[in-house]
C-alpha cells in the first residue's frame, strides 16, 4: 500500500509539472507582441515551458526558433524548427526560415529539400529561388543554380542579388555571355559597387588577362571594408601573380587571404608555398553571400 502511494505521489508531481508548463493563447499573443518589439530573449523565456511538453506546441516552437534566429543562434533556431515540423507542423514559414538557418550553417543540402517545399506552397515566390540557387550552388550543382536564378529573375525583373549570383555562376560555368550585363544590372539597381568590380575583375582573369586584373583587385583591397572582399580579392591577387610567374609575390598574398580565414589559401600556402610540393588545389572561387533570417 505504501508503495502505491509513493507511486501515486510522484504521478500527481509530473501532471502538476505538466499542467504547470501548459502554453495558453494568451501567452502566445504576448509573445508575438515580444517578438514585434524585438525583444527575443523575452520570447523564449516566456515560451521555455512549452519545450517540456509531450505535445508539441508548434507555435510556440517557430516563435521561439525565429526569436534564436533573429539572435544568430542558428543551432537552437533548428531544434525547434525541427520540434515545430514533429509537432506537426507544415507551413511555409517553418520550411523556409528553417532553410535559411541550414544555409547559415552551410547545410545546403537539407536547406534545398526545405526550400523545396517552400516552393511548392508559394511557387511564385522569387526569393525561394534564389536561396535555392544559393544552396544548389554550395553544393555545385551549377546547373541546378542557375536554373533557379533564372527563375528569380523571371519572378522579379529587380531582384539585383539574383543578377549578381547570376553572373558569378555563367562564370563558373564559363558562360560569358551576359556576364557584364548581369553585373551591370546589379549596379544599376542598386548593389554596392565593390560587388560589381569584383565581378568585373574577376571576368577579366577569366579571360586570363592577368596583368589587367591584378590592378582591379589591388584596388578593391585598398578601398573595402569588407572581410570577405579582401579576402577574396587577396586570393585572387595571388593567382594573378602565380599566373604571371612570380611565386614570391603569389605566396605572400595566400599568405595574407590564409591569415583572413582562407581555407584554400592556407592549403595552397602550406604544401607549395611552404613544402615546396607541387600545387594540386586548382578551385572554382564565387563570392559567398550570408544568408540570414
């Protein structure tokens, strides 16, 4: 007998914690009203109960996956996106916030299968395929990418990103035709005109016009704030150089893109600059655009 009563005890204990950790209306609209005010971490506090469920709440999962969002914590953003889509949930809003998180932590494939959906729910939607484009790019699948540009375009005849992405990819794909126009475009609605040199020189050392294109990139290191520009730019200095035959100059510019965070320079500059090893690492480079709720 008094074994059941413990028992008993302890079941009273964990339906009180249940009933106690309930979502109603009333704390949802708060929320959202928390969330229009930007007030994030406000939102998740008051939600928090809501993830000791064993029903899933889905609203209150997205408001609280869009508040992590919004903050950059694309991680816990997905755990609830994740929890929303078990509890249920079918929208277009979880499917495309939560491909945009997956791309921010550059899980393309998973964030196309999102976006995917998300296009199936609005087909007319010219931003879906752009973010599309963007994944399907990461994953180079180029084909697939510019298909989905393409389409943007045709959605949007102003979506300026779309023109630029556009014509990193013909280049990648050695496409030229329309390059420049796409460029141009951008600029012309309104990208900033770092973006459009970059295009152009790096066009130009497509066309294997190293000593035009070294001047073109040297500038646009000198005039940009830009990390991601600078380091771009950078590498492409050093492939401009190693082009031209100076390894000297070719290694101390992967050098410097290696200590802005390059990857493929910190790869290029450790076995040929440093090991003196034949150079293998022979990369396609687009500039990578993030892709932030």
């Amino acid at each position: 007998m008094k074994r059941s009563i413990i028992l008993l005890f302890v079941m009273l204990l964990s339906v009180g914690s249940s009933l106690f950790a309930q979502i109603n209306d009333k704390q949802i609209e708060e929320a959202k009203n928390l969330y229009d005010k930007e007030e994030y971490k406000s939102v998740i506090k008051l939600l928090k109960p809501a993830t000791e469920l064993a029903e899933i709440n889905t609203q209150a999962e997205m408001l609280i996956g869009d508040a992590y969002h919004k903050q950059e914590d694309f991680v816990d953003a997905i755990e609830h996106y994740d929890r929303a889509d078990k509890g249920g949930d079918e929208s277009f809003e979880l499917y495309f916030h939560r491909a945009r998180a997956l791309i921010s932590i550059q899980e393309y494939k998973k964030a196309s299968k999102d976006m995917d959906k998300a296009i199936a729910l609005q087909p007319e939607n010219a931003e879906l395929y752009f973010f599309r484009a963007f994944a399907e790019s990461e994953l180079n699948n180029l084909e697939n990418a510019l298909k989905d540009y393409d389409m943007a375009i045709e959605l949007d005849s102003n979506f300026k990103n779309a023109y630029f992405n556009r014509s990193s990819i013909k280049m990648e794909l050695e496409i030229y035709d329309g390059v420049v126009e796409d460029a141009n475009k951008s600029k012309e609605l309104g990208l900033e005109g770092e973006d459009v040199a970059l295009i152009h020189a790096q066009l130009t050392y497509e066309e294997e016009k190293y000593e035009e294109a070294l001047p073109m990139f040297l500038e646009i290191i000198e005039n940009s704030n830009d990390k991601d520009i600078k380091t771009f730019s950078n590498y492409y200095v050093a492939e401009c150089y190693y082009a031209l035959e100076d390894e000297s100059k070719a290694c101390a510019y992967f050098y410097k893109a290696m200590k802005l965070g390059d990857t493929d320079a910190e790869e290029i500059y450790e076995s040929y600059c440093k090991n003196n090893q034949l150079r293998t690492l022979f990369r396609p480079r687009k500039k990578l655009e993030k892709a932030s709720f």
